[in-house]
C-alpha cells in the first residue's frame, strides 16, 4: 500500500533553507513515509488531531495522514526547539 506524499508550500521552503546533508536525510524519510506513513519512531500529537510527528536529528517533521485517501501531507520541518511554536 503506497501513500502520495506532498508538502505544504511552508514546509518546503523551510525544508530549503537547511544544510544539504540534513535536506536529504528529510527528504529520506519523506520518501519512506509513503510506504509506511507510521514508521517505528514516529508519535500521534496530542489533542485528537490526525497529526503526526517523526524525529530526523535535531529537527522533527510534522505531517498529516489521510488513510481513507492514502496520502501524507508534509505540515512543518523546523527545529526542535521552533517546531511547536504556533501549534
């Protein structure tokens, strides 16, 4: 079963403005995300939301996932101390 994966517009201009190295370990894991959209390391945020979060190092990638529609969409990329903010 295989996921589309998108990303919204904010979170690929953040995902821009990273070091090389860490651009493509994101986009590693965005890749994996379609095959497997709760991968081991991954936690549900908390409210009820569909949001979900996954760590890559220093930084987390917040995404959603649609099941019925089977897709994921890429919310935010920031660092572990920002990514919250605005939550």
């Amino acid at each position: 079963m295989s996921y589309h994966v998108s990303f919204k517009a904010s979170a690929d201009k953040a995902l821009d403005k990273l070091p090389k190295t860490v651009q493509a370990r994101i986009i590693e894991k965005a890749i994996a995300l379609g095959d497997e959209p709760h991968p081991p390391g991954s936690t549900k945020l908390a409210g009820g939301s569909r949001l979900w979060r996954v760590r890559i190092g220093d930084y987390r990638m917040v995404y959603l996932v649609d099941d019925e529609r089977q897709t994921v969409d890429i919310r935010i990329i920031a660092h572990r101390r920002d990514v919250y903010r605005g939550l």
